[in-house]
C-alpha cells in the first residue's frame, strides 16, 4: 500500500520507519522544512519506562485549587471559555478515579516495555547515535503524602531490571551528589537504576537520514496540510499548499494537531495542546556533575544530563502549560525553570540556556490513541502527552501492526479511540 504519514516528530518518523520496513511505500508530509521541529525538538530527555504515573489523578484533583492559582505553579490554565478545553476538562477529571488511573499504569508500563525494547533494537541495527545511556532515574518527593503513595507502587521486578529502590532523604543525597537541597526538605526518593536518558531531537535527525536512504520512502517537508479530502466518505487525500497528496491509508501523527484534523475529517479526538517548557545549561566546570536523570515530582520538573561535544549538558524541562495553540515563549515560565536549576543543582541560569517550548498532544487520561479512526482509511498514533519520546518506538511497532492486521506486539484496546471519547 502507499501510506501517508501526517507528521515528521519523532511519533510520524518512527511510525514512517516500521511501515517502510514491512514494504509499503511511505510519504511524509509535515509543514516544517524539518524533522522533530515540535514537541520532539527539545523536551526532558528521559526515557522514562518504570514510572508512567498520568497527570489525571486522585492526588492532582485535590491539589488542582492550589496548583491553579500559585505563583509559578507548574500548572496554569488561561482564563476563558475554550470549548475545546472544557469537554477535554471534563473527561480529565473522571480520567482521575483510582481505577482510571490504575488502567493507564497497567496499560502504559507494558507499551513501554515494549517501547525499549524496539528501541534497542532500531538503535542497534541502524547504528544511531543519540546519547542514550543507561543513567538511572531518581524522583524526588517534597511531600510524605505524595511519597507514601509512590512507596507503595513500587515496582520490584528484578528478572526484568525495573527494580525500584525506596531512598530516605540522606540517600538520595547519597546517591546524586549533584543535589543542592537539604535533607529536611525531602521526604524520600524512588530510584530506578534501569532508567535511560538520550536527546530526542538528535534520534530524529538520525532515524531521518536513515529514512531518506530508502526507496520506498517520499517525502514533502515544509508542506502545511489544509485539509482532508474525502470522496463517499472515504479519505482519498490531503490537500496542501503544493497540492493534493494522494494514499491508500494515512496515519495521523501530527501531534497537538491532530484533533483540528480529526474534526476537519468529521470526528471529535480528546486531544489538548499542554504547553512545556524546558532550557538547556551548559553547567561551569567547579558545578557538580549530574550523574542521574531527577524528577522533582511536586514541582513536574526533570533535569536529564544529556551528552555533548563540549561536555554534559542539563535539559530542565517541565510545565502544564493549558493556553490552546499559543506557542510563544513566556519568560516568566522560563524564570521558574532558572530558578529550579539554581534551588535543585545549584547551577547559575543567567546567561543563554536555549529556552524552547512546543504543545505536547496530551488525552484526558495521558494514554496515547493507537486505533483506527471512524474514517477507514485513517489511523491515528497521537496523544502521547509528556512520554511521547518514552512511547515513540512501542506505538509505531503497535501502529504498523494493526495496519497490517498482524497480531499486536500487545493488547491494543487501551489505546482505542472510543475508550477515550
């Protein structure tokens, strides 16, 4: 078949990838003149495979009050009456009953799974080259609370090198000697030492290079998709600024916009843009070297020590930020990511720290959809949220096997259209 991939993140690219390896002809269509220019351009860096704790939950919902209206909470949402947001808002909060919340734990640890394991592969058969390394993740808790209720959902799998290590505060001081803060201001730390970092954006540009050697592969970068086409409801085409782009089948991988595609084509997708923030420091020499990947679970801030030619870099990364399509910067957000480096690591951010920020396609219950839409020529791989780098290379393997009809890798229901409608 000739199938076209609407996107080049790091979702489409990866996607693009297992469906020109199964011998179909591929085209990749993305308005930027680049691949991974959005939300795959410069996010937190953690491969994050053992913790996939949703944003909907019981613990967000009693503190959605304070996180709203705090001075530099990592969770703003822009006055007004956005339709859009109010019935993905509505779905958010029953996406936060315990019993929502322990489906998408089940259902997005066993995509990850996955996920590692096919990007092991891809990394090791093409010889890609993106700073992936095994470095650990340590996620700090502020709060007993918070803390009791990730102590007892722990993961102890040992056979499969998830095991997770319960730290008190002096541990994890112990354990990354990088971290500036006391131990009366922690009230204990999770530690997975299975954990990887890598720069995403660098997988993209080398998983493309790859790409553009493959005869069955076109592609149209720098060509905005207008619209749908669709005949006898059926979706024939996009239309774009240089044309009509002709399949058999399209896979809708366009990130934050995939949902005003989805209602061009006659159908509602719960997808938001979440506005994120992140900077990159490049920390003095005297400055601790960050040896793990940290979160800093009260504040939804990761700081991921990422490999460079002039040494190890700090992606800062964090924010929810619900302000519809708006893509500029915001300094002060940038200011709270400073601050945090300063609090946490100790490390100056006054001077240039490449301030970025994209719209991350997050579901009311931060489980990506991996189905066929209502349109039978249309798949959709879109709604990641803010473990689209963690869940790329297991959603385009998912992907490519339900388009084919082969057998799922894993149970694809969770990730089902109507289960989140």
């Amino acid at each position: 078949m000739k199938i076209c991939v609407l996107g080049a993140g790091v979702i489409g690219l990866t996607t693009a990838w297992y469906l020109s390896e199964a011998g179909h002809d591929v085209v990749i269509v993305d308005r930027h003149a680049a691949t991974g220019a959005d939300a795959s351009a410069a996010n937190g860096g953690q491969l994050s495979y053992a913790f996939v704790t949703p944003l909907a939950s019981p613990a967000t919902l009693l503190k959605l009050p304070s996180l709203l209206i705090a001075r530099g909470s990592p969770m703003r949402i822009r006055p007004g009456l956005d339709p859009r947001l109010i019935s993905w808002g509505v779905r958010f909060l029953l996406a936060c009953r315990s019993a929502a919340v322990r489906d998408t734990v089940a259902a997005q640890l066993e995509l990850a799974a996955l996920s590692r394991a096919e990007l092991a592969r891809l990394t090791q058969t093409l010889g890609l080259a993106f700073g992936l390394r095994t470095a650990g993740k340590l996620v700090l808790f502020r709060s007993q609370g918070e803390f009791d209720t990730a102590r007892s959902a722990v993961i102890d799998d040992t056979a499969a090198g998830d095991a997770q290590q319960v730290l008190t505060p002096a541990e994890c001081l112990a354990l990354e000697p990088a971290l500036k803060l006391g131990e009366r201001e922690l009230a204990g730390g999770i530690f997975t030492a299975s954990e990887q970092v890598g720069d995403c954006a660098a997988f993209c540009a080398a998983l493309a290079d790859r790409l553009k050697h493959r005869i069955n592969v076109e592609w149209q970068l720098g060509t905005p998709v207008t619209r749908p086409v669709r005949s006898g409801g059926h979706l024939v085409a996009v239309d774009t600024g240089s044309g009509h782009v002709r399949a058999d089948r399209f896979v809708l991988c366009m990130g934050a916009s995939s949902s005003d595609f989805a209602s061009a084509c006659g159908f509602y997708l719960p997808i938001y843009p979440v506005k994120g923030y992140s900077i990159t420091l490049q920390p003095a020499r005297q400055a601790g070297t960050l040896r793990h990947s940290v979160t800093d679970f009260e504040r939804k801030l990761v700081f991921a020590p990422l490999a460079r030619e002039a040494g190890t870099a700090i992606r800062v990364a964090g924010i929810a930020d619900l302000d519809g399509n708006d893509r500029s910067i915001d300094p002060a957000r940038v200011d709270v990511l400073r601050r945090a480096s300063g609090e946490l690591l100790g490390i100056e951010a006054d001077g240039d720290v490449q301030p970025w920020c994209g719209l991350r396609p997050m579901t009311p219950d931060s489980r990506p959809i991996i189905a066929w839409s209502p349109l039978p020529e249309l798949f959709v791989n879109s709604g990641h949220g803010m473990l689209g780098w963690t869940l790329a290379c297991g959603s385009a393997r998912l992907a490519a096997d339900l388009i084919d009809g082969r057998p799922a890798a894993i149970a694809a229901g969770a990730f089902n259209l109507r289960r989140a409608a």
